[in-house]
C-alpha cells in the first residue's frame, strides 16, 4: 500500500495515488481506515467494505377496488428476502393507506405478509406510497398505491328532533332512523364534533385542563351504548357546560350497523338536569358519506318554581353584640319537589345563621325556615343570601337590611343625689350595669369632679361583664369639709372606643351637734374581774347624721379595772340618740375612781369635742360558804343576778371520834361559792396525821368543791387541828378532832397468828424471815418466848433475834429457823411480848408448823454391775449402762452426782421437777492390770441434795475375767 520506506513526497500542485487490496475473510462488513501525516496536518481515510446483503422485494404498483367512504379495504402484499442476510424492515404508508406491521425481521430465503388498508374519507381517487427501509435504514423500496372513495345511498330520517317538555329528574323519548338504499352495510357511530380536527382538539384540551381528573365519557365510550349531548341556550360555566352536554341527550344506540335496503332505529332519550331550554347538534359518522350528518335536538327542561316569603326583611335599628330571631318560608309553587341548600355568603356587619340549611319542599307547601342574626360591627349594612334550589332555572335569594347602633346595656341610675351628709361620713350608692348583649365587653369607670371637690369615688374602675351577666358598681362621697359636691360618672365602653352614658353626682355636707345625757356612770358593787355593763346615752339634735367615738382607756387606769366600749365609734343619726355600753372588769379590791371622755365628731380638727365621763364602783372578792355534806343545793340564781342569797349556816367542826389507828377514816363538807366569778383557794392544816385531798382549787362561779379530810392515827391519844382556807378577800376555818385507839404495830405473821414452813425436806436447815414494823410514835420492844403451856420436848424451830428494840415508824425483820431431822408434822407455838415505855405491855401468838418428809428420788436399779471379759476380741476403752431418776417429791430437787474412778457419769448435777425423769450414762473405764488375774472393782454412786444432809448412795462393781484356773491348793509339800 505505501513504497517501501513507508513514506512518499509529492511536489506542489501535483498529486500521488495509492492502490489499496483488500482481501475479506467473511461475509461481514469491515471497516477501516488510512491515515495520512504531513509537516502541518493530519488525516483520516475511512475504507468501508460491504459484505453479503438482505435483499427485499415488493410490487411495484398496488390498486384498490372502490371503496366506501370511511370503510376500510384490506389487501395482502407478500414481503420476500432474496438476500443472503436476515432484514430488519421498517414499512410506513402515506396519504389514506395504512399497513400493518410497520416493522419486522425477514430470514433470508423467507417471506412475510403484510396487511396495506385503505380508508378513503373523501369521495374521488386517491394515490399513495408504501416505503420499505432495511439494511440499518441505507437501503429503501418504494410502491405506489392507488384506490378510489364512493358515496353511498344512506342518510337520517330527519336533521331535526325536537322532544316535549320535560321534569328535571325524568325522561322523554323520542325516535329517528338511519336508512341505507345501497346494496352495503353501512357502519355508525354518533359523534359530538362535525370533523376528526374538532374531535383531537377537545379531546387535547380535556386532558390539559383536567389533568389527574378521570376523562368525561364521549359518545364513543357509553358503556350502555348511550351518547350523552345537550347544551343549554343560555352561557354556561364550564363545569355546568360540561355536565349538561353529558347529561342533556341520550342517544341509543351510539354506534352500529344497517343493513342494505334497511333502516336502523336511534332512541333519543331527553333528561334536563336542569331547567333550561336545551339545543345541540348530534354527528353521525357513516360509512359512505364523506361528510357527518347533523341532527339538531331542542328540549325544555322544567323543574321546581320557589320563592321566599317575604324575600326581604328590613331588621330596622339592632343592638350591637345582640342575636335577633327570625323566620321565613320557602313556599314551592310547582309541580315537583324542591331540594334546596344554602350558598355561602358572608356578611361583616351581622353574621347569620339558617336553620335548616338543606331540605326538601313538598309540592305545593312551604319549608320554615328559622333565621338567627348575630350584629358585630356598628353601622348599617345589607345581606343577600341565594338558595340553590335543584333544577330550578332561577335561585331564590333573601334580602337583609339593617342599622345596628351601640350594645345593649342596663343602668338603672341615671342620676346620683347622696342629699344631706354629715361631715365624716361617706355615703355610698349601689347601681347595676347589666350587659343584655352576647359578647364579653369591657368597662371604665371614671369621675370628673367639678369646684375642684375630691369627695367621689367610683369602684370597681373597671371591669369585664359577660353575656346577661351584671355587674354592682359602687359610687362613694367621702366630704371633707362643710360645702356642696357636684360631679359626673363617665362610663367607657372599650368595644365601641367612646363614652356610652354620663351619670350627674350630687350632695352636701354638714356638722353634726352632739352631747350625753349624764356625766356620771356608778356600776356600784362588782366583784372583782367580773363584767358589768352600763349605757351611757349620745344625742343628736340636728338633722344630719353624727359621729363620736370613745377615747381609750390609759395605761394607769387599766391598773386598777378594765373599761371597755361597744361601740368604740359610731353614727348618730339626726334627732336622735345612740347608746353606748360601757363593760367594766376591776383588777383591784376596793374603792374604783376614774375620769374618762366621748369624743364629737372625732377626726375634724376645729369641730372635734370631747365630753368627760367619770366612772365609779366598789370592788369585792368571792363569797364563799362552809357547809357539811348532805346540805340540799340553794336555788339556781336568776339571769343577771351576781350572787346567791342563803340564810342557813352550819359551825366548821368535822369530830372523827375514836377510831382504830393506822387506820385511814374520811370525813367530808363543801365549800361552796356563792357568787358569779371563779373562786381560787389555798387548803392547809399542820398536824400530819389529817390529809386534806386539796391543797389548791378553784371554784366554778356558783359551784361548790367536796373537801375530803383523811385522818390515819398513829397513836391512841386524842388529836385536834384546824383547816385554813384562804380566798382572794377573806379567811376561813374548819376545826379537826380525832382519838387513836388499838396498837401501831404491824405484822402479817402476827396479824395471822401463825407461820407455815410448808413442806421441807428431812436433814434440812430452813430460815424463814418475816417483818414486823412499828408505825406508832414511840420506840416499841419485843420479845420472844415459847408458850409454856404448848412446851415441845425438842424445840425444831428459833428465833433471832430473841428481843429487839424497834425505832417509831420503822420495820425490822425476824428470822425464825427450822431444823428438821425426822419426818412427820412439826408444830411450836411462841409469845410474842410486846412493851412500850407508857403504854401496857401486849402479847402475840405465832404458831409455826411444818410439814417434814423425806427424800423422794426412785432408780431404776439398786446396783451398778459392770463386766470386764478379757477374751482376747476387741472390746471398747468404756463399758457402759444407764439408770433412770424420778423425782417422787411434791418440789423440785436440786442435786450433784458424785462418782471415783475408774467409775464415771455422764452429769455433775441435775435439777427435777416433780415427776420429772432423768436418764444417765455411768461407765466403768478398761482396767488393764499387769497381773492378769480375776478381781472385783468396788465403788459408789452418791447423790447430794441442796437445803439437806440426807444423801442416796448405790454400789458400782467392776467384775474383770480373766481365763484362769483354780487349784485346789497352792502349796505342794513333798516332805
């Protein structure tokens, strides 16, 4: 392909050539390419080869026979590949033809069949070319086309259909025909559009404008064969336009097919949605006629004819924030019913509200209808509301008007006149605000005084007062000084930004003249701290209202007694008089003197005045009264009365007589108070052997307390002594008298005449104290002695010590002590000699016995044998048994177990209650003794008992075996 150097030089203007060989390998195209490099460019040459190619065939020219316009006339064409490759086709058809398929794959070798239609929608000849491209779009086949468009003789009964008026809601029907005088079936379809463009453009516009809405059924697409037409005469929105042209016409059937020499029958059903006149124009598409035939149909659509009653209400003046009731009647004055619904509308002025909103209108009758306007804004203002009745041609609608002014408010004042006020006192007047509106509205209350007066004062200031709700406001002249007061009260409605009403205010101030009745005041006698009221009498004689007030006690009076006013201050109203009680309490015993003062109009500097009032009374404790018990009560005091008037009296003497001493013995009297304070008293006496049970008390006003006096002798002389009762104002006395009798000193065991030991056991030493005290006055000396009479043999019992010498009012105590050595029942009696150092000697009795038994424990065997068999076996380091032990005595026993070796037992010591048992383990120790011959090992089990010298003993014997023999001598003489 190039020279041997690979490179080649070509002079200017002239030009080489370069032979390219190319030597396929296969049957596929192959591609490559040369490139060319000079001093300033570089250059590609492509090399394309063509391998083996699909090679298509088709028929030049195609004729149709004639054809009904808009029918289809279908011919097959045979498609061959004489190539030697596989052809990818693409068949397209222009003018009236079409084909299908428009694209495939044809083997080589192979055939395909293709359909090529006709469709002529004009009448008159048509020509047309058949395109086939293959080999990637490089190679292509072209073939003519040819057919010819006729008309047919069919056509529509009528281009006019014109249906009876007709309810909305129902139907009408009405009949035309298609008709076919050729000898072929001519094919239809009822269309909305007069051309296939105006069919595209709708439908292009449908879908831009309702985009995700479901597309409108056409007359194409009725699942019951239904094409719905219609349009109203009169303009209409497009979602009514739309509606209607759907609902209006039905025509039946949409689409079909008549027979030669034949008619179809089309229904046209009429059902006005609405009531309006209807026109529209109806396409029908038939095979053999160029052009769509036009049918045009007119309907009336009738429906309900409503009104109001009456249709326009004027509401005059209304309040604001107010609800108004209304009613009106919506009268149906056609043949069918009327369904009706309220269209929004709102006003700014008033809102309202319609009950029902929605319903239905018999034929003939009337629908009430209940209006509620609510005002919200001041001014006047009209309301239209329309009522959509369906299928009505023309909506009823309503009409408001009105004026709405300030709020509905309540005052019943509207002027204030406080008249004549005393300097001092404030006058108030109450008046309501009743809010009669619906809404929440906020007040202010404020006042414009006038001549610079400060006197008036309003409250609350402001306030919030709810629907139908009122609210009290108070208006107050406090005057200062002697003059007229004028003024005015401004409320403020915050809704309405202004002053909704002015209230006047007016009155007049003046000086009261005031003076008492007496300028003393005698309480007489009171009893001390106790309340008494007296009335002291203010007049007033002037015709305004007064004022005073009592000046407070001072702190050197209160000392003394306690004066207190009711009231403290107060009015007096004009021409006449005001008491004031006066309450006074003494702190004192005594004579009470003191000056105190009503003060006149208190608080008005120049007009103020006091008046003295001097206060007297004698002060006086308790009155109290001795009586003995028994004494009937006196009669209750009467109400206001201080004391109690009770002639009877009684000599303070409680006699107790002769009474046994160390004895306590009780005698009582009363002490009662006898007028109407509480009465504190001291009690004391100072011989110790009276006891009074009070030493403090405090009588009850009227009451009474029970002295008990408690006399316990502690010698037999004759005792006197004398209870002072002291109480705030006097002294008194009640004498005691007692006489002892019997002897001071005490003991259980001599009072009882014996001392029992109880039972005991044998060979015991037993001591039993017992305490004798002396509660006399004097040092008392006894002595102990056996009864000669009752002498024993033996004594078993003593006593320690034999005499003592007992200090007054002190014990000492005796040990008498048993030792019993037999059993059996011991009895000794003693003398208990008794002596003072003035008094006679006395003597006692004691019988002390006891009952003396043995020792009561039982075993369970009376010997202890142990064995010991040295047979050579094993045998154990202890050879052991058991004995049992029960206590058989009516006490418990305390015992200790005594055992020598090689003997053992299992406890030291034991304690048994009675009818207890003891189980012990005695063992007998291996003996291994280095002279291997049969013995006996002797010993002793001993019990020692606490509280006895008595001991139980048992004999132990270890018996050790040996294999030994016994010979008849031991010594063998051979002399």
């Amino acid at each position: 392909m190039f020279d041997e150097r690979g490179t080649s030089k070509v002079a200017p203007g002239m030009e080489i050539q370069y032979v390219v060989n190319f030597c396929p390998e296969n049957e596929d195209d192959q591609e490559a390419s040369i490139v060319v490099v000079t001093e300033r460019e570089k250059f590609e040459v492509p090399v394309i080869c063509h391998g083996a190619r699909a090679i298509l065939d088709l028929p030049d020219e195609i004729h149709f026979p004639q054809t009904p316009a808009n029918l289809v006339c279908t011919k097959n064409v045979m498609l061959r590949n004489f190539g030697q490759r596989p052809a990818h086709f693409a068949l397209r058809a222009t003018g009236f033809f079409a084909i299908s398929p428009t694209c495939g794959i044809v083997e080589p070798e192979n055939f395909l069949e293709v359909y090529v239609q006709f469709r002529p929608p004009l009448v008159g000849v048509h020509e047309g070319e058949l395109i086939a491209a293959y080999n990637n779009n490089d190679e292509r086949m072209y073939c003519k086309l040819y057919g010819v468009g006729l008309e047919l003789d069919v056509g529509l009964s009528t281009d006019i259909a014109v249906a009876v008026p007709t309810y909305i809601g129902r139907s009408s029907q009405m009949v035309i025909h298609v008709q076919n005088y050729s000898s072929v079936v001519a094919y239809f379809i009822w269309e909305k559009f007069a051309t296939e463009k105006e069919d595209a453009a709708y439908s292009a516009q449908v879908e831009a404008s309702d985009k995700g809405r479901p597309r409108i059924a056409g007359a194409f697409a009725s699942d019951k064969g239904l094409s719905p037409l219609g349009t109203p005469k009169r303009p209409l929105s497009p979602c009514e336009a739309e509606d209607n042209i759907d609902k209006a016409f039905m025509l039946s059937p949409a689409n079909g097919e008549c027979w030669p020499n034949s008619r179809t029958e089309i229904t046209i059903t009429f059902s006005p949605p609405r009531a309006f006149k209807y026109y529209c124009k109806a396409y029908c598409k038939i095979s053999g006629k160029s052009e769509r035939l036009i049918v045009e149909l007119e309907g009336t659509g009738v429906g309900p004819v409503t009104q109001f009653n009456p249709c326009k209400l004027d509401l005059q003046d209304l309040y604001l924030f107010s609800s108004y009731d209304y009613e009106v009647q919506l009268q149906n004055l056609g043949d069918m019913e009327a369904k009706f619904q309220l269209c929004c509308t709102e006003t700014k002025a008033a809102s309202f509200k319609f009950t029902p909103t929605q319903g239905l209108v018999p034929i003939k009758q009337a629908q009430c209808i209940k209006v509620k306007c609510y005002t919200q804004l001041r001014g006047t203002f009209e309301a239209k509301f329309v009522w959509n009745v369906e299928g009505t041609q023309f909506n009823p609608a309503i009409f408001f008007r009105g004026k709405v002014g300030n709020p509905l408010i309540c005052i019943d004042a509207k002027a204030i006149d406080f008249g004549l006020i005393g300097l001092g006192f404030g006058s108030r007047f109450t008046f309501n605000v009743r809010n009669c509106s619906e809404a929440l509205l906020n007040f202010k209350f404020y006042i414009v005084q006038n001549d610079d007066c400060d006197g008036f004062m309003v409250s609350p200031e402001s306030c919030n007062i709810k629907p139908q709700a009122s609210q009290p406001v108070i208006v107050s002249l406090n005057p200062s000084t002697v003059r007229k007061y004028t003024g005015s009260l401004h409320i403020y409605l915050s809704e309405i930004n202004e002053v909704y009403t002015v209230i006047t205010l007016s009155g007049e101030a003046a000086i009261a003249k005031l003076g008492l009745d007496s300028d003393y005041l005698d309480f007489g006698t009171c009893f001390i701290r106790y309340e008494y009221t007296r009335n002291c009498v203010i007049n007033n004689d002037t015709k305004v209202v007064g004022k005073f007030s009592v000046q407070p006690q001072d702190s050197q009076t209160a000392t003394i007694a306690k004066l207190t006013a009711k009231p403290l201050e107060g009015p007096v109203p004009g021409n006449n008089s005001t008491s004031i009680e006066y309450t006074l309490a003494t702190s004192i015993l005594g004579e009470i003197s003191f000056v105190t003062a009503v003060i006149s109009s208190p608080g008005g500097g120049v007009y103020e005045k006091k008046f003295p009032l001097k206060i007297e009374a004698l002060s006086i404790g308790p009155i109290l009264r001795l009586e003995p018990k028994g004494w009937d009560a006196p009669p209750k005091p009467s109400k206001g009365q201080d004391r109690i008037d009770d002639e009877r009296s009684w000599t303070p003497i409680l006699d107790f007589g002769r009474i046994p001493v160390l004895e306590k013995r009780t005698r009582s009297f009363v002490v009662r108070n006898m007028c109407c304070i509480p009465a504190p008293i001291n009690l004391s006496n100072k011989v110790y052997v009276f006891k009074v049970n009070h030493s403090k008390a405090t009588i009850p006003p009227f009451g009474y307390l029970e002295v008990e006096v408690t006399a316990c002798l502690d010698d037999t002389k004759r005792f006197a002594d004398k209870i002072s009762i002291s109480a705030e104002g006097g002294q008194y006395f009640v004498n005691l008298v007692a006489t002892g009798q019997g002897s001071t000193l005490t003991s259980d065991a001599l009072a009882n005449g014996s001392l029992h030991f109880g039972t005991q056991l044998s060979h015991s030493v037993i001591t039993k104290p017992f305490e004798i005290s002396n509660q006399g006055r004097y040092i008392q000396s006894i002595t102990w002695d056996v009864d000669a009479t009752k002498k024993p043999a033996k004594h078993v019992f003593a006593f320690s010590p034999l005499k003592m010498a007992i200090p007054p009012h002190t014990s000492f105590s005796f040990q008498c002590t048993g030792t019993f050595q037999t059993t059996g029942y011991v009895k000794e009696v003693f003398l208990c000699r008794v002596s003072t150092g003035k008094q006679r000697e006395q003597a006692y009795n004691l019988e002390v016995d006891a009952d003396v038994v043995g020792t009561k424990l039982l075993f369970s065997k009376r010997e202890i044998r142990f064995i010991q068999l040295n047979d050579g076996k094993a045998h154990p380091q202890k050879n052991t048994t058991q004995l049992t032990c029960q206590n058989v005595y009516v006490k418990p026993l305390y015992m200790k177990f005594l055992v020598k070796p090689p003997f053992e037992c299992s406890k030291d010591d034991a304690k048994l209650e009675p009818t207890e048992c003891l189980t012990l383990d005695l063992s007998f120790e291996w003996q291994t003794p280095t002279v291997k011959k049969s013995t006996i090992i002797m010993g002793k089990f001993e019990v020692v008992y606490s509280d006895t010298v008595h001991r139980d003993t048992l004999n132990m014997i270890g018996e050790i075996h040996f294999p030994n023999l016994r010979l008849s001598t031991n010594q063998l003489n051979f002399e």
